[in-house]
C-alpha cells in the first residue's frame, strides 16, 4: 500500500522525468547472429532463453558476446547444444507469454528466462506480476517439459545509470517487490533455480554497464552467462 501511495505522491516527477529518459536515453538495437543452432560435443543438450531486451542481448553488437554466447562458450566443451533464443527488446511479460504461446511445443532440457523491466516501467504490482509469471512458467512447463528452468530477478533499476532520482528509486522498490515474489515462487518448485541480476556486484569489479546506461556490457553478460552455466553443469 505504502508503495502505491508513494507513486501518487511522485507522479508529477515521474512524468517530467520518464519523458526525459525516453528522450535522452541511446535506443541500442538487438545484436547479430544466429538465434538457433548446434554448437559442441558431448552429450546433447537443449536450451531455449525467452524473454525481453537482456535475453536478446542488447547492449553488445553480437550474440556471441551476449548470454546467448556467454552461455554457449561455458558449456559447448561439456555438451553438444541445440540453442534458441526467442526473445524481443521491448516485451513485458504479457508479451512474452503472447510470443511464447506462438512457439511450437518441443522439449527442452533447460529454459533460461530474462523478463521483468518493461513490468516495472508500467508500475505494475508486485501482486499482479507474479500472477503473470506463474502463467508464464506453468506455459514454460506445458511447452517444453524442461528439467530445469533458471529465472532471472529483475535488474535493481535503482542502480541503473540511465535513471534519475526519485524515477530510479521508485523503480528499484518495484523491482526489489517482484524479487521477493518471484523467489517465493521459486522455492516452491524444485526444478526452478532463481539468478540474481546483482549490479553492485559488478560494480565492485569495476564493471560497466553498457553505454545507454540500461542494459548488460559484454562483461556482465559473460558473468551472467557462466552463473547460468554453472548451475546447469551442477543439475545435469
């Protein structure tokens, strides 16, 4: 409730404020590269990454240096990967369960999400957002029958350079309410691992994020990419 009130209290900056950043913020495009295909040796292994801006990479100029590529570099020494990457900048998670439903149904040994920003930058509740994963990963489920889904928290926009305050703090409240959330949810289900999107982690590796002051550098997507790949070669 508190939240909601302190979003009434801010709306007059928040619109003064978003107009600016909408404004004044570099709109970096999708990287390159192939979305799908057969990488490595080993025994075979199937991975879909599904979601928004940061599961399609932006902030790098190609997949390679993306969690696509960070993630394929870490395991394709260990397995044969058959990958897909279906994911769009832009996409809340009402989209992303849209472009999901479209996909066909095929199995997948693991299922890598990103999604959660575009929820925020609408202010939508911690309450109704999990309702809307909880249909997004039961879809997951029905789709593809992984053995393991890896959801990533949604970014502490608080820290995130592109946004003033008091835009970045009432962001970052919602953001740190849909984490509380979404690792409640995780923990009830034995197959879900949670990852955190831990910026001043990064930011004590003396690491940047990419230069539109939103997105992953190559850097932190690399990081990304191996914690994903570490819990996959711990599940399988």
């Amino acid at each position: 409730m508190w939240l909601k009130t302190a979003t009434l209290a801010l709306i007059p900056a928040l619109v003064i404020q978003g107009s600016r950043v909408q404004k004044n913020t570099i709109r970096l495009p999708e990287p390159s590269g192939e979305r799908k295909g057969i990488t490595g040796q080993g025994r075979p292994l199937s991975l879909l990454i599904l979601g928004d801006s940061a599961a399609a990479g932006v902030g790098v100029e190609h997949q390679q240096d993306a969690l696509l590529g960070a993630m394929i570099a870490e395991l394709k020494h260990q397995y044969q990967l058959h990958w897909c990457l279906e994911a769009q900048s832009g996409n809340n998670t009402a989209q992303v369960i849209h472009q999901t439903q479209k996909l066909s149904n095929q199995k997948y040994d693991v299922v890598v999400t990103s999604v959660g920003v575009n929820d925020v930058t609408k202010l939508m509740s911690a309450q109704k957002w999990i309702k809307q994963q909880q249909q997004f990963y039961q879809l997951i489920q029905d789709k593809f029958q992984p053995e393991l889904i890896i959801a990533t928290g949604v970014p502490p926009m608080h820290l995130f350079p592109a946004l003033p305050n008091p835009l970045a703090w009432l962001f970052g409240q919602y953001a740190q309410q849909m984490n509380q959330k979404l690792a409640q949810f995780v923990a009830q289900h034995d197959a879900m691992q949670w990852i955190e999107y831990d910026i001043q982690k990064y930011q004590s590796m003396n690491l940047e994020m990419a230069k539109d002051g939103f997105h992953p550098s190559k850097e932190i997507y690399k990081i990304w990419g191996k914690d994903v790949a570490d819990r996959v070669l711990a599940w399988f």
